[in-house]
C-alpha cells in the first residue's frame, strides 16, 4: 500500500472504489443546524488528485449546493430539486 492510500484512507475514513482503480474519498461534517457537509477526494489509481468538492446538505438530507473547489475553484453550485450533477 502506498504512503499516500494510506494517508488517504486515514485521513477521510470512508472511500468507493472508481472503474479504472482510483478512489472516491469522503468524510462528513455536521453542522450546528441540523445541515452537514460532505467533503469529496477523487484520485486516480496512482493516488493523485484529480477532483476535490464539498457538498452541501440540508435538514432532510437533500443535496442542496456543491462546491467543486480541484482542479478549478468553480465557486458555489445551487442545486435544484431533482437535478443531480
């Protein structure tokens, strides 16, 4: 195992397995009023990074805006109902 897949493994806690051998990371956050935070780690099969954003939940765990901030910080993303990225 590599240093990095293991810093990565440790550092986010929970991953899925990509076609090609890379790797989607994440670890979630709460937040104070009931809305949390999921913080996402795309990397190839060599553990380089390839695509780092935060998604936004509300109370009823409706994905609700989505920060893609790697490789070009596109800023925050409303996402309407129904609409998936």
């Amino acid at each position: 195992m590599s240093k990095k897949r293991k810093d990565n493994e440790k550092k986010f806690g929970s991953w899925d397995k990509l076609p090609g051998g890379g790797r989607r990371y994440y670890y979630e956050i709460k937040g104070k009023h009931g809305w949390s935070a999921r913080y996402v780690k795309e990397v190839n099969q060599a553990e380089t990074t390839i695509r780092f954003y935060q998604e936004i939940y509300d109370q009823n765990d409706n994905l609700v805006e989505i920060h893609e901030k790697y490789p070009i910080d596109k800023g925050h993303k409303k996402v309407l109902k129904g609409e998936i990225e």
